[in-house]
C-alpha cells in the first residue's frame, strides 16, 4: 500500500529552489520561441487587393472578405476554402468602385452609391440570398450594423442611418464638409455610432439625439475606430497617412505618426494610452472578444498584436511572400520587384484563438492568436484517401496542461529579470522596419532635444510641457 508523502516547503530545506525556477523559467521562455509558428496557412482566390473583411457572430468558421474589384467571398476558415460568390443581382462591373465595405449582420456590403443586403436559412448559414438593395445620390465608404437592432449606418458625403424596411435614410447627419471614411457602432450601446473623416476628425453620435455628440480633430487622419467589447466607453483609433513605397524603403516616414490611441468617450481631451511600435501608416484595427487585446494591420506590411493597455506590441507577424519577390522565366531573372503586399484589413476569429489578414496581394492569411500554441491536424477522407487537411488548436492532456501553466508561472515570475525579459521581449523584425524604426528613434530624440533647448532659453513657464497623449489633439468640439 502505497502512502502519500507530503512535500515540505521550508526554504532552509531546498536551498537552490530560487536559482532551479529561474533556470526552468529561462528555459520556458527559451522553448515559446523555439515552438512559435504563428503563421496557419493561405486563402487565396481574388484577383485584386483585399480590402476589407466581416465576422460572423453566429458562426465561428465563418467570415466575408471583400476586393477592390467588387468580389465578395464567403469563406470557410476551417478549411480555408470559400464557400459562396456573391454578386448583387443589380450591379454590374463597369460601377463597381474600389470603396467597398462590409458589416455583419445582417449581411450588409456597399457597392459605389448602393447598399445590398442577404439573409441566410439557420440550416444551411453558408448559402446566402439577396434581400433587398438600397440606393442613394451618395457614394458610400464604409457601412457598419447594430449589434442588435434593423438600423444601420453608412458613411460618405454625410452619416446617414437606414431601417431595412426603408428606401432612404431614417436620419443624416453632416459634420463639416470632407468625406467620412469609417464608421462602427459602440456594441455595447447601440445608439452610439463613432465615425472618422477625411478631415482628421473623430465625431461621436448619439441616434437619440438630432445632432452629433462630441467632435476631436486631430493632427492626423484616423484610418479605422474600433470599440473595446468588454468595456463599452472605450475605442482605439488608427492614425498615419500613407506614403510611396520609396519612401518606405529609404525610411523617411518616421515623421508620420503611426500609433494607435486609445480614448475614453466620456473624456476625449486626453487618450487613455498610445500603442506604438509601427512604423507606417496604420490601416485598420480589431479587438478581440474577451477585449484584452487588439490587432492592428499596417503599411509597412506587418500584423501587430497589442495588449489593451500596452504601448509596445507583444507579437508582430510577417512572411517572406510579403515583403519581396523574384519574376523570372525562362531560366533567367527578368526583374526583382518589391512587393507593395500592405496590409488593408485585419480581424480576430470569433473565439479569440486566430488573426485573419487581407493584403493588397489578393490574399488572406491566417494566424495564431498566440504563435506558440500548439496546433493539431484533422485529416478528412473521402472513398479511403485524403481531402483536406484542417488545422485545429489541440486539446492538451492533465498533465500536460498543468505543465504549461506551470511553465507560463515560473516564466511571469522571473520576467523581471533582464535574461528572461531581453528573451520574451526580443522580435525578429525585417531590415526596412528595423532601419525606419532606428530612423524614426532618431528623429523623436532630435525633435525631444530641440524642445528642450527651446525651453531652456524661453521665460520660465512660457513653453508649457505637452504631454503625448494630449499632443496629437489639436481641439475638442462639442
């Protein structure tokens, strides 16, 4: 009869047990780098740059991607195959534009000046029916749904909001004269809208209301608005203009700004943190849905992962097929081009656990959420072969779970330390990134001097300090 022995945890006993966790929390760190194979696999099948994407809330293998040709796809994520083509029974190639946009749910996708909407059976989710078109003496640029509710908002020349059982606008509304490029209901209050505009303003809408909210104008152009799932009264915002491609290679964009602002929409006159670490324009932005966390999609080709709360990124995602190219035939090299795969649209699976990307190479890719994690195979078979391989998260054993979080606690409780730190913290970044980031380190330092030197010989007090998180506000208008 075996008896259970106890373990005694008198440190007198066990006089090296500090110095044999930090060897086992080097070597935690060690191994997530070791095992980091962030990058799942390809779906590919446009013709042209993909530029923006859809969830499906209802289902998780589900998502909408869209092209600057007018293409809409359905896609399975499982499989990485898509399902359905569609194609509004009323438009034609020759007025497609390249400002589409699409918002789930309920289906809704723009086409230059129409909105069209689908519908789906709850049996078959992947096969979707045209519903109903809505037209109007506007292009629109982007489109966004309730996240309960038959209204949803458009933007363009103006915000208006529509009801599916209305041909035109229920309520516009028009806040200066510039273009309005991006617009996204608060998910927790559905009657609160935030859009961003060609202006450099952010404007805040409440739909009980007959006029806009609270307007911020920045000193640079917020490219997309995202709100935190979790926490109803905070967004991030995107900002950058975008730049040649030259530029980009020869690092003189350092002088944009390229991070991302989080803001209280009870108190814009100050954001809440900045998330640096990009360095070009960033395109578009998603939180994931427990709100911990956000993905940003960027110019400079890279996909960055960012903690809420965080200013630096902890993860930045890329591939070699991203960033250059060879053309060759015939045996012989007839040009190297230097691939503009920029990233347009970024979003997280609905269960947190996947990155999906769209690049203006025609492609979507997908990502771990975490680039360590392990990754099973599900082998599919028809008549004794095999179809299709499908990537799944694999469901660890006991013993092997209590292991990894034994292993991810030592690993948080040496992370102080500067061997652990330097090994979690350290990325590998591409050469253009790493010379405009050093680039753009430079010019912040000569910019922080010179500030400095002004102060220094100015009246004590005339020259206030400008914290940076107010510095990139020009005003609030109410």
């Amino acid at each position: 009869m075996c008896q259970r022995v106890f373990r005694n945890f008198d440190p007198s006993l066990r006089t090296q047990e500090k110095a044999v966790e930090y060897v086992r929390a080097l070597n935690a760190a060690k191994m997530e780098k070791i095992f980091a194979r962030p990058f799942v696999g390809a779906m590919d099948g446009h013709i042209d740059s993909v530029s923006c994407m859809a969830k499906n809330p209802n289902h998780l293998k589900g998502i909408f991607s869209g092209s600057m040709d007018g293409d809409i796809r359905l896609w399975d994520i499982a499989s990485r195959y898509y399902l359905q083509h569609l194609t509004p029974y009323s438009a034609s190639h020759h007025v497609i534009a390249d400002n589409l946009s699409v918002s789930w749910p309920p289906r809704c996708c723009t086409w230059s000046d129409s909105v069209y909407r689908w519908t789906y059976s709850c049996i078959m989710w992947y096969r979707l029916h045209q519903l109903a078109a809505y037209v109007w003496k506007n292009a629109f640029w982007a489109v966004d749904h309730q996240c309960d509710g038959n209204l949803f908002a458009t933007a363009g020349a103006q915000v208006d909001i529509w009801d599916h059982n209305r041909s035109q606008p229920v309520n516009s509304f028009e806040w200066g004269k510039d273009t309005v490029i991006s617009v996204r209901f608060n998910p927790g209050e559905p009657n609160v809208l935030a859009t961003s505009a060609n202006d450099r303003s952010i404007a805040i809408y409440d739909l009980r209301m007959s006029s806009p909210t609270t307007k911020l104008i920045m000193r640079t152009r917020t490219n997309s608005i995202s709100w935190n799932p979790m926490e109803p009264m905070n967004f991030t915002a995107t900002f950058g203009s975008l730049f040649s491609q030259k530029s980009l290679i020869h690092g003189s964009v350092a002088n944009e700004d390229c991070s991302c602002y989080s803001y209280d929409a009870r108190k814009l006159d100050e954001a809440k943190c900045v998330h640096k670490d990009h360095v070009s324009a960033v395109m578009d932005i998603d939180y994931s849905p427990t709100g911990r966390e956000f993905v940003t999609g960027s110019y400079d080709r890279t996909i960055r992962i960012f903690q809420y709360n965080g200013g630096h990124s902890r993860e930045i995602y890329h591939t070699k097929r991203m960033q250059r190219y060879t053309l060759s035939t015939n045996n012989y090299v007839l040009t190297e081009i230097c691939h503009q795969h920029r990233v347009f649209c970024v979003k997280f699976s609905c269960d947190g656990s996947y990155v999906i990307s769209g690049s203006d190479d025609a492609n979507l890719r997908l990502w771990k959420a975490n680039a360590s994690e392990q990754l099973g195979v599900i082998l599919l078979y028809q008549s004794g072969c095999i179809i299709t391989r499908i990537p799944t998260l694999l469901q660890l054993l006991p013993r092997e779970r209590k292991n990894h979080e034994y292993r991810e606690a030592v690993k948080n409780r040496y992370k102080h330390l500067p061997e652990v730190k330097r090994i979690v913290r350290h990325r590998h970044l591409l050469k253009p990134i790493f010379k405009a980031s050093a680039l753009r380190r430079i010019m912040i330092d000569a910019e922080r001097k010179k500030d400095e030197r002004r102060r220094a010989h100015s009246a004590p007090g005339s020259i206030p300090r400008e914290s940076i998180r107010k510095k990139r506000i020009i005003k609030e208008i109410e």
